[in-house]
C-alpha cells in the first residue's frame, strides 16, 4: 500500500495504528514535563528554586526500609533466569496468595486463581482486553487515576464512560450516578472498574458502600473490578475494607487488582497482581502474558520480600505511620499557604480546590493556573481535568512523591505565588 498523506511520519512508513500511537501519545502533558524537569530537582541548599513534583503517585518516603530488603534477596537461584510460567512461577503465586489472604482479603485465595504481570497497568490492559470488545464501554466513577484511559482505551479500544461524582457531596459515589452514567451512555457498558482506597481522593470506601456497589453490579450482571493498590497504604481512622472479602468466593465477574507500585513502593519494578476465578478470562491473560510477564529475578526478590511476615508487618506499619505524619505536615503547609482541600485517609493524595483563585471558573482558567503554578512556582501538580473530574477547578497534590521537607516548600512557594496573584 502506498504510502498515503500523514502515514508518512519522519521518512518512515507506519502501519495505521503505528501512526496513531506515534501522532497520539497517550502520555498527560504533567507527566512530559515532570521528566523535563526531574534532573533539576529541589534541594534545601543547592537547589532551593529547585523543581518539586507533586504529580506522580509514587512513595519515596520507604527506601531505607524497603532497598536494604530487596539487597539481602540477592542470592538468586539459576531458575530466575530460565523460561517459566509466563504469568508467575508456582512459588510465587503460592506466596501472593497467602500475602493477599493475610493482608488484603481475609480468607484463603487459591493460587491457580492469581496472576502476576508488568504491572497493574498491564493486568487492567490484559483483563479489560477479555471482558470487554472493541468500542464497548468500561463504567469509571470520576475524579480517577488518569492512567485507566490509556490502560483501557489505547489498544484495548474501549471506551471509558464516566460516573461522575460532585464536589457538592464530597464526591461520593451513589449508585444512582451509575445508574445515570449508563443511562448516558451510547454504547454497551460491560463492568464497572472502582478504586478503592481511592485515587485521587483518598478515601476508602465502607463495608455497606461496597455492598451497595456489588449489588449494584450483580443485578446488573456486568463485570466489577476492584482496583485495591492502596490498601495497605492507610494512615487514617477507617479501615481498608478489599471489596473482595464480601462474598464468600469472588464468582466469575468480580476481580481484584493489585500491585507492589504503592503499597511497597516500588513502581518500578512493574508487578501486578489478578485474582480472578473467572478460567476463561485466566485462560485468554494467560495468552497474552508472553508478552509482560515479570523478569523472574523480581519474582524471585518480591517473593522472599512478602514470605517474610514480620518485615512485612513491620514495614507496612511504619509506612502508615510515615504516610500519615506526612499528610499531617502537608495538610498543615496548605492550611497556611490557603490552599483548601478534601480531608483524606488513605492513599499519596490531595484533591486540592483552587477555585477560590481563580476569577472564573473553567476547564480554560484550570489549565491556565496549572501552568502558571509549574512556571511561577516550579512545582507540578495534576490537573483536574487529568483526573477526568466533572467540574473544574481541582488538582491532585501527591504528597509522599517527594521528602516531605521538599513538598513543604513547593507549597511554600505555591503559597506565596498565589497570594501575590490574589493582590495584583
Ligand atoms: C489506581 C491505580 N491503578 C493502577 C495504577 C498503575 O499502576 P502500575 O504502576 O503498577 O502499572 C496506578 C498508578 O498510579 C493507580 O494509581
């Protein structure tokens, strides 16, 4: 085939979906200009007009904890380099089904039921790429995690509709904004995907909330996929509940994701875990996983890491304990700087509302603050819109990203830039 207007991209012919992956980075702007930006990072000293970013869920409060750990699971055996199961040797899905009983469900987890893949963005790709075909529609309540519309719309070709919930309500989630987002929706809606604690609000949902959901899902006979990766990162006074303790078995439509990125600090050693109980779907991951299995050296490492109960049970409680002194410092930093925000309890994060400084309220002013904050005063947040929120105005403030001595000041600075705004 000739090589026709606009498949042409630097000399180079592409096939159709190498030009559209190539001309439509999936990848948000804050996220281009976090990496633009990294190398320049704040210091207190050397680089006190350093970059600070509040934008990428990621926990660097744990390294002295977690590196000398993942240092003393060096001694790998030869099998760590040889072909296995693509989606996780024996051993260490044996190890993730007792961590996940232990730590998350509550009650057995067979190990044939678990999958192990390059992280929770490759097992939501993989899973959705079963559930669902081409065009149908995936039910994501909103504000979320930025990262399910590439998961789930780049290749798999689906289309996230969204339920969104008000700032009016806290942004709780009712089944009657499900019910009205499927109402609205132009395409059939084949699972609802719900995160929980929640990205980004922070809240863990209760016992009869997630009751309310699962029913919901269950009349409605679709696929439910709980999106657990922060439920062991719970500072506050409720209770992390997994949405897949509720029944006494998960059934062919409820799953579970899950992954070392948060909890364990560790994104980038890219493993995600599927517990699922649906063999078809198992099956159809399991045809795909060649293609992002984890290296066996890291199933190896993490295997020792959670087989080790009192590490674990150590390490998770001074992680809550650092993740909750931090919000508290973070939370007073914003009270000063007047910047309001929604209380949280679990998770990296703030729901900020910057409202108050802008003159009107839009999707247009939202962009145009955002901006200003990264260049005024060098510190990058996740805009609203990012978060696919249905009103503008808000940005998420991740707030372990960084020492909290550097988030401190990016608020500082924000703070200051933002009054100075207010007067002229
Ligand atoms: C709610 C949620 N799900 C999935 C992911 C993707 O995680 P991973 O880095 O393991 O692909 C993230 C990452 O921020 C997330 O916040």
């Amino acid at each position: 085939m000739p090589a026709g207007p606009g498949r042409n991209i630097r000399g180079v012919n592409l096939s159709t979906r190498g030009e559209l992956l190539a001309t439509n980075r999936p990848t948000p702007r804050y996220i281009d200009e976090h990496f633009a930006r990294v190398e320049n990072r704040w210091d207190p000293d050397a680089n006190p007009d350093g970059y600070v970013s509040m934008c990428i869920a990621e926990n660097k409060l744990v390294w002295d904890l977690l590196g000398p750990k993942l240092a003393a699971g060096r001694e790998v055996p030869q099998r760590v380099v040889e072909y296995d199961a693509m989606v996780g040797t024996a051993s260490f899905r044996e190890a993730l089904a007792i961590f996940l009983e232990r730590h998350m469900v509550g009650r057995p987890i067979d190990p044939d039921h678990v999958i192990a893949l390059a992280g929770a963005g490759t097992v939501l790709e993989m899973l959705f790429y079963t559930i669902a075909d081409p065009g149908e529609g995936i039910l994501v309540p909103t504000p979320s995690y930025s990262g399910f519309w590439p998961d789930l719309e780049t290749r798999d070709e689906l289309q996230i509709i969204p339920a969104h919930t008000t700032s009016e309500s806290g942004f709780r989630l009712t089944v009657d904004q499900l019910d009205e987002a499927v109402a609205a929706a132009s395409v059939p809606v084949r699972a609802l995907l719900f995160t929980s604690p929640n990205n980004p609000l922070g809240c863990v949902y209760s016992h009869d909330e997630l009751e309310d959901i699962i029913t919901w899902a269950e009349t409605r006979e679709i696929h439910l996929v709980f999106d657990e990766l922060f439920a062991l990162s719970v500072y506050g006074e409720a209770a992390f509940v997994s949405g897949a303790s509720l029944r006494p078995a998960l059934g062919p439509r409820i799953h579970l994701v899950w992954a070392f990125s948060k909890d364990f600090a560790a994104s980038g050693l890219r493993c995600g875990i599927l517990v699922s109980e649906n063999e078809g779907i198992r099956q159809a991951v399991d045809g795909l996983a060649y293609w992002a299995a984890v290296s066996g050296d890291t199933q190896f490492v993490l295997e020792q890491m959670i087989s080790d109960d009192a590490w674990v049970d150590e390490f998770t409680a001074e992680n809550q304990r650092r993740l909750g002194l931090a919000y508290r410092e973070v939370t007073a930093a914003l009270e000063k700087a007047s910047i309001p925000h929604v209380s949280a309890q679990a998770g990296f994060f703030f729901l900020c509302d910057f409202r108050p400084f802008m003159d009107e309220v839009t999707w247009e002013a939202e962009a145009e603050l955002w901006e200003w904050l990264l260049t005024t005063a060098n510190a990058n947040l996740t805009p609203g819109a990012d978060c696919h929120i249905g009103e503008p105005g808000f940005m998420r403030l991740v707030f372990p990203s960084e020492r909290t001595a550097a988030v401190v000041a990016g608020i500082e600075r924000m703070g200051t830039a933002l009054a100075e705004r207010r007067r002229s």
